[in-house]
C-alpha cells in the first residue's frame, strides 16, 4: 500500500507537470501534443484481437515500447478513474471500470475530483492508484482488459508524472519529456507508428479511442 505521505507527493508531482488537468488516459494527448506519441496495437490499424496470436502481438508491442520508456525496476504508478453521477438519485447509467481492487494489487482511493459538468448532468471521478514495478509483462492482465474494453482511462507513469503511458483499446499513447524524444521513439518504431496528428479531438467522453 502507498502511505497517506507518498499519495500527498503523487499529487502534487502530478499538480507540477499538469496543473488543471485530471488524470484521465484518453486526456494526456491533449496535454503537450509536441510530446505525444500513438502507436497501433495490431498491423492495419486493427483495434480488437480476435485470436491467441493477434493478443500476442498486442503484448509484445506493448512491452517493447513499456521498456523503452522506463527503467528495469523502475516504479511505476498505474492510475485509473471511476465515475458516478454527482446525484446519487440519478437514473443515468455511466460506462465505469470494475471493482479497483480487482483491477490491480494494492490498489487504492488517490483523490476524488469534484463534480464536473458533463453536458447535462454532473460527475464524479474517484482516481484509483497503485505501484507497480515494471517488467516485461507487468501490465499483461490490465491489457488484456483495455483490449475487451473492460478497463479504459488508464495512465501508467513515473514517479514524477514527466512519462505518461495510456493504453487503450486499439493503440498506446505516450507522451514524453522533450520533442527530440518524441521523435527519436516515434523514429525506431516508425512500422507501428499512428500517421497523423490524434491530438485535435477533444478527449471528453469516458473514451474516445
């Protein structure tokens, strides 16, 4: 479990880089589009897989580029929102993601944003986060949720929040440190590389991907 000190620093490392912004996965493309990176997660720009091999495929694409971006036993943060309506009362049925303690070990409660107008009815986001040491697999079973759309919103990120990962169902966006690292990684793995710029959509919704 992650200390009421540390869960403090998280947010305010995350307020230094990303003042006003909420850490919502499909948002971060948003955040520095000159730093932002989308990859695909299967040849032809495929979003789901349909078999063994295609999901293999998606972890492999995955993981290579997971180790480009950090360290060998690095720490790592996997963040990840929940939403309700702000009216308890309300009928309205929100696209969630499941139970945070059966998303990832350790996970826990990091902050809750206050609500937020949503075109005409308000939200709250509950942000869950746990630690993960990263290794080439790590994040095999919470991809396989993005790939069936199970879980959505997800950022893993260093200590600092400076690299930002956001896996969705279809492609990998990051976002990273300088514009010469952007294109460096975008360079080596130009194959899997999303064309043109994905940055202009407005990132609302639960997810856009």
């Amino acid at each position: 479990m992650i200390d009421q000190d540390e869960l403090e620093r998280a947010r305010q490392a995350w307020a230094a880089h990303w003042p006003d912004e909420r850490p919502i996965g499909h948002h971060i493309r948003n955040f520095a589009p000159g730093r932002h990176i989308r990859f695909h997660s299967l040849p032809q720009s495929k979003q789901y897989t349909d078999t063994p091999e295609e999901l293999g495929v998606l972890l492999d694409r995955h993981n290579t580029l997971f180790g480009e971006f950090f360290a060998p036993d690095e720490e790592l943060f996997f963040v990840f929102p929940t939403v309700e309506p702000a009216d308890p009362d309300s009928a309205i049925v929100i696209y969630g993601n499941p139970v945070p303690e059966e998303t990832v070990p350790g996970c826990q409660l990091w902050f809750r944003a206050p609500p937020d107008e949503d075109e005409d009815f308000e939200t709250v986001y509950d942000f869950h986060i746990a630690k993960v040491r990263w290794r080439r697999g790590a994040f095999d079973a919470q991809l396989r949720d993005v790939d069936r759309e199970i879980l959505w919103g997800v950022i893993i990120a260093d200590a600092g929040f400076t690299r930002l990962a956001h896996p969705y169902d279809g492609g990998l966006d990051l976002l990273v440190p300088t514009e010469a690292e952007a294109l460096a990684l975008r360079s080596r793995y130009r194959e899997w590389a999303v064309d043109c710029p994905c940055w202009q959509d407005d990132g609302s919704g639960p997810e856009t991907d």
